[in-house]
C-alpha cells in the first residue's frame, strides 16, 4: 500500500497579539472537545470578539467540518457584521480550502498561529479556560441539548453582568458601548 505523506503546513509567522481598536476589527476562533455522560465526545467552536473579549458564538455539535464554521460566520455577518481578520490554529477546519476562499471572497483575513504556539491565540485560549472551568467540567450532561442550553445562560452572564478586570472592570457589552 502507497503510504500517505505528511500534509506540510506553511511557515507561519509570528504575529504579536495586540488589542483591536474597535469591535470587529479581530476575532479570534478556537475549538473545544468534551463527551456527555454517555460518552459520545462534542466539539465546541467559540469565537470571541478580541476588542472586548465578547463571546460572539458557541457552535456545539458532534462534528463541526469548515462548511460548518463558514455557515456559523454567516449567522454572525447577519446580527453582528463581520471583521477585518480572525485568529485562528492551524486545524484541518481552519487550514481547509473552502474557509480560504471563503473568507477571500468576504474581504477577511485569516491570521494563522504558529503550530504549537496557543499563546498567539490568547483571547480565545484564556477564555476557553474559563468556558472549561465554569461549564464544561463543572456538569454532566446528558446530551447536546443540554450543553447548549447552559452555554447559552452562562454566556448572557458572561457578556452582559460579569466585569472583566482587562476591561476596566466592564462587561463585554458596556465596554463596547465605551467605544
């Protein structure tokens, strides 16, 4: 049998983590995984707003292929507008073709990580901590219903009520309204 060669990535270069100027200007994307009580595994795609660290979105499903991000990022264009360049790891969802042309065709750049450099990704990363702490270890869930349905009150806290130390003790939404 012919053995598959290694799909090689392009040299990434580092790009330093600054804070945006203004909503939409960057987000950042990351994925999560976890499994309910029964054991069948989730993956969580989260995107964060990088000026004021809101959760624009929490996609939870069993498989989340880069068809489905790009449909995630058209809900998003609808409600919120879209930004001048997200953020993303070098995951086959991200690195894939169709988000590319995508994102080329919507005028936004794809600002790529160095492999095995998660701190590039900061925002992303530090609140996926937090999402891990409060909600995904903290409960067992039953299906994915229910992950959904506790994500979404725990990110109207998130956003709306809780102050954020880097924000000068704002919530997500008050500092955006500072802007």
């Amino acid at each position: 049998m012919r053995s598959k060669s290694k799909k090689r990535l392009p040299a990434r270069v580092k790009q330093p983590l600054v804070v945006p100027e203004g909503i939409n200007k960057g987000w950042s994307m990351d994925f999560m995984s976890d499994s309910l009580g029964s054991g069948r595994r989730f993956r969580t795609l989260n995107i964060v707003d990088d000026f004021n660290r809101e959760i624009l979105h929490i996609e939870i499903a069993t498989g989340l292929p880069s068809q489905r991000v790009i449909r995630v990022l058209e809900e998003l264009q609808d409600w919120r507008g879209l930004p001048e360049g997200i953020r993303v790891d070098n995951g086959p969802e991200f690195i894939a073709q169709r988000l590319a042309d995508w994102c080329e065709s919507k005028g936004i750049t794809l600002q790529f990580i160095q492999p095995g450099r998660p701190m590039q990704n900061g925002y992303v990363e530090r609140f996926n901590k937090t999402y891990r702490d409060e909600i995904l270890d903290r409960y067992l869930f039953l299906d994915l219903n229910e992950v959904r349905q506790f994500t979404t009150e725990w990110m109207e806290d998130y956003n709306n009520f809780r102050p954020h130390d880097s924000l000068k003790d704002c919530t997500p939404t008050e500092y955006a309204q500072l802007d």
